[in-house]
C-alpha cells in the first residue's frame, strides 16, 4: 500500500558542483533526505518497472538513507532496486553498475571528500541512465521540485538486509543486495593488461595505497592485492569506516601526508596512490615525485595507448577550465581535440557518450575515460601501473621525459576554507568588476592579456552555463583563476588556482613555489585576498 506523507518545502536543497550536501544534522530533520529523493523522482519520472541503482561511500547516515530510499522508490513504481552490499558503492561502481544493469538512474550518497559523522556531511547525487552525473536541466528541474513539493510516498516494509547478498522483495519492488566489487574489477580487467602488470609486480614493482577508510578499500585489496598479486598490506586504512578514522578523505598533501612522507622517504615504493571518500578521486605520488593531477592527466593521455582498452587511440581529451593546459599539448601532438568544460564531472558527459572525448580530468584529482561517466580513482592507478609496467622506467623519468617533450605547467590550487559567504561573494564581485581595466596592466614581470568570468556552451547539446570562475590570463600563457567551491558545507570556500606555462627547454625542475611567487602576487594586488579575507595564507594548498 502506497502511502502519501504530507510535508512542505525545504528552500535550501538546491544541488551543487556534485549533488546535495550539508551536514548530517541538516539531512536527519524529518523530511530533509525524503523531499530532496521524492523531488528526484517527481522531476525525472521514472517509467513505471524500471531499475534504480542505490549505493554509497559508507558515511555516517548512508543506511538509514538507504532504507528510506528504498521504500519511496517502491512507492514511485520502481520495478527493480540494486543496491551494493552493506549500501556500498563506489561512486564510479554505482555508475558502470547503472549502465550494466540498464538503470534508468541511481541515487550515490555521498559528501565524496568532504569529512564524516554524526557532526560531519552527508550528500545525495542523482545519475542519469548514461551513468553519469545528472545535468543542469536535471538539478535544476530538481531544485525547482523541492521549492513546491508537498507530500513524498512511501510503503509499510520492514528494513532490507543490506549485508546478504540476493533478492528481497518490498511492496513488490525487487531490491536485490549486490556485490559491490565484482562488476567494476571485471570491468578493469577488460581495459588493462592485468598479465603484464602481475608480471611487474613479480619483478620488484612496490606501491602504496591509502584508502584513507573510505569506499575504496574493499575495491583496492581486490584488484591490486588480490588480483595483481601486490603483497598484503600494500592498501593501507582499507577499511570503510563511517567516519573515516576522524579524517578528510581528500587525497591531496595535507590529509594524505602519511603517504606523501613515505613517498619522500628512502623507503619509498615505486609507486604511491590514494583517492577519496566515494572512490571518483586519485593521488598520484612516485618515489622522490609529486605529480600533479593535471599533469597525471597529461601523462596518462600521452600514455594510454599502452593499455590495451585505448589501444586503438583516443577520441579527444577533455579537462575542466581550472585544469592546467598540459593535456592540451598532449591532444595537440596526437592531433586531437581539446575540449574545455565547467568544474564538475557533469559536463563531460555530452563529450564522453558522443565519442568526441576518451579521457577526462580535473585538477581537484579526478581522472576518467569513457569506461563510465564519472571519474574513477583507481582506474586512474590501475593505468599509471599498466604505463609503468609496459615502460619500465620510473616515474620520475616518465615525468621528466613528459616535460622535455611537452613543456612543463608549474601548478598548485590555494583553498580558503570556512569563509563569511558575504565576504567571499564581495571579493568575487569586486574582481569581477575591475576586469575591463585590467588588460595591458603588468604586475610584476605579468601582464594581462585578458579576464573574464568563464562561460560555457556545451559543444553537444548547446547547453550555456554563466559564471563558471574568474580568470586572469597573461602574456606568455600564465594565469590566474578564482572560483567559490560548490561542495563545501560551512561559510564559503575561494579556491584561487595558479599555472605558469615554462615552454620545452625552459626551467623544467625547479620548485613550484618559486616558479609561481610572481603569480601569487598578482594575484593578491589583483584580488585582495589578504586585504579582504584578514587571511594571511591559503588553508589548503594542492
Ligand atoms: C570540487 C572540485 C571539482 C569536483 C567536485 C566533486 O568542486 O573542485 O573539480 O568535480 O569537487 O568532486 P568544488 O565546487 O568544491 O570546487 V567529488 O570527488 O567531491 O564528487
Ligand atoms: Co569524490
């Protein structure tokens, strides 16, 4: 029996770079998660029958979500409901499970980096049939659905048993307990030369993964332990706790310093990665070298024909606009295009199912191919080995023969974190307002070429999406980008993201500070961050 619960209007569940997300406390008011999936489904109306895949990254809250999800996705028509064992899922699991499985979408609960617990986040993102991220029409048409919605619908059913696999029945839905590994390590095995990187691993080649306890452990013992053949305990913090041991799962220097240590250290294994709380994100670390996510897409694009499932080339390659341009040089040698997309995984998807872009990425640590429609941590580690396996040399000589080739884009991203919003809306406005005097104006040997706030229009389906960051660019290809995260949960957070460009045959190994102090002063005499902000230094630099 359906049931009608009558409810009113929540006007903050407007969905940002990736879903929902607020803190926990926010999520366990009565109604909070029901509106927002019941906004899901009146916005996207499912046909009646069809499958809804269900999983997350094992946070504080995630199964009583689950079950309520379950219940109103009964209700909504629904004839089939997949869920991962113990409600996990990796967030690019969930995404091969909903293509393999012929889903009309899936619910991914997740707050992805972002910390966990009764006090920490949670967060629900909406996919699409392709897998992927729904689109802005999507978020948007939810959005408008939660500002109206008046009741939600439910059934009377006892909680699913989330930790046995197989089919369970609920008001008639079938909700069947899947494994949450096995779909998505097949899947690897079809894109990479498992053979020859088990064959490396039997020759000496070390790694070190840091699971940070979140989603994926589980997927990181199976592939690189169980099915590589890396020796026991090379995935460290492997088990997903609900709060992620207290930690930030971001894998970026600050939250995954054991692994940088171990990395600079004279016992460094070949080879260091970690990724995030859903499992979309990587860290790429080699022995005695950082390299950067940017970079790491530009080397793994350069790359990539020595892994069997891009064997045949790539399509195109595409990156979001803060993104360094080293993987534009990349596509420009292999003569393909380059495409240049807002922040958030959401908008390579048009690229991705047109054929026009194999790989994707994102500076903020996230890498992916067409294999699925959201970025993919360990796909990213599992190419890396299948390029180290097959060239046989390090990374660091990997890196700088990348660099000699192709130049090198000196970057790092500053984040000021847990900002007044007013403050950081005012900076953002006063920036964007001294644009027009700004070209031709130098600041120390910098001078502006252009500034604008970045606009998109989907090459694909002609979607326009306004206001997608500030940037400064100068003379010589350097520049300077502001943008507000859209994930963060308390106050603002400015993320100001700085690239120099140092041409072939220019300084390729000098220190990233140093080759950036210009720049980091422009940026200051240009948007007074300091001045505005009281804050002296970034929180968080990446
Ligand atoms: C951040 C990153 C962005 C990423 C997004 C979701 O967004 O900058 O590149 O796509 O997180 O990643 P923002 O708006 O805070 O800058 V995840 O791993 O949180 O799903
Ligand atoms: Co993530």
């Amino acid at each position: 029996m359906i049931q009608t619960i009558p409810s009113s209007p929540f006007t903050d569940q407007k969905p940002g770079t990736s879903g929902l997300r607020k803190k926990v406390r926010v999520f366990a008011q009565p109604n909070y998660a029901e509106n927002f999936i019941q906004s899901v489904f009146d916005a996207v109306q499912p046909e009646a029958g069809s499958t809804l895949v269900i999983g997350g990254d094992g946070r504080y809250h995630n199964r009583t979500v689950i079950q309520a999800a379950i219940r109103i996705a009964a209700a909504n028509g629904y004839g089939r409901v997949l869920v991962g064992q113990g409600g996990i899922l990796s967030t690019p699991a969930a995404s091969h499970v909903i293509r393999k499985y012929g889903a009309s979408g899936g619910l991914i609960l997740s707050a992805s980096h972002n910390p966990g617990g009764p006090d920490e986040d949670f967060g629900i993102k909406y996919n699409i049939a392709n897998g992927g991220p729904a689109p802005e029409a999507i978020t948007d048409a939810i959005f408008a659905r939660t500002k109206v919605i008046d009741r939600w619908l439910t059934v009377e059913a006892a909680d699913v048993d989330l930790d046995t696999l197989g089919s369970q029945q609920v008001a008639g839905t079938t909700v069947e307990v899947i494994d949450s590994v096995a779909d998505w390590a097949d899947l690897m095995e079809t894109l990479f030369d498992f053979p020859a990187i088990r064959a490396a691993v039997a020759g000496g080649l070390s790694m070190a993964f840091d699971a940070m306890h979140a989603v994926t452990g589980p997927y990181a013992v199976e592939v690189l332990e169980r099915r590589l053949g890396f020796r026991p305990g090379t995935v460290q913090n492997g088990v997903p706790l609900e709060d992620f041991g207290g930690h930030h799962p971001d894998p970026n220097r600050v939250h995954a310093k054991v692994l940088f240590d171990l990395m600079f250290s004279p016992d460094a294994p070949a080879f260091g990665a970690a990724s995030d709380g859903d499992g979309d994100r990587n860290l790429i670390v080699g022995k005695g070298i950082f390299i950067t996510p940017s970079d790491s897409l530009a080397m793994l694009a350069a790359n990539a024909h020595l892994a069997p499932g891009y064997a045949k080339g790539l399509a195109g390659i595409a990156r979001s606009m803060p993104t360094s341009a080293a993987a534009d040089r990349v596509a420009e040698a292999l003569g393909i295009p380059a495409f240049e997309t807002p922040t958030g995984w959401k908008f390579f998807g048009t690229l991705l199912d047109a054929g026009k872009a194999t790989i994707c990425g994102e500076e903020s640590a996230g890498t992916g191919s067409d294999h699925v429609r959201e970025k993919d941590g360990l796909w990213a580690v599992l190419l890396w080995l299948n390029i180290l396996a097959a060239r046989g040399e390090s990374m660091e000589a990997i890196a700088r023969q990348h660099w000699a080739k192709f130049g090198r884009n000196y970057y790092a991203r500053h984040d000021y974190e847990a900002l007044p919003k007013d403050d950081a809306e005012a900076l953002m406005a006063a920036l964007e307002a001294s644009f027009p005097t700004l070209p031709g104006k130098a600041f120390g040997p910098l001078t502006v070429e252009k500034a604008d706030s970045f606009a998109y229009t989907d090459p694909v389906d002609g979607s326009f999406s306004a206001n997608q960051g500030l940037r400064v660019l100068f003379v010589g290809g350097s520049r300077i980008v502001l943008r507000l995260s859209g994930t963060g949960t308390e106050g603002a957070t400015l993320r100001l993201y700085l690239e120099r460009y140092e041409p072939a045959g220019g300084t390729l190994d000098a220190d990233t500070d140093a080759m950036l102090s210009d720049l980091i002063a422009a940026a200051e005499a240009i948007a007074g961050i300091a001045a505005r902000t009281g804050r002296s230094a970034p929180d968080v630099i990446t």
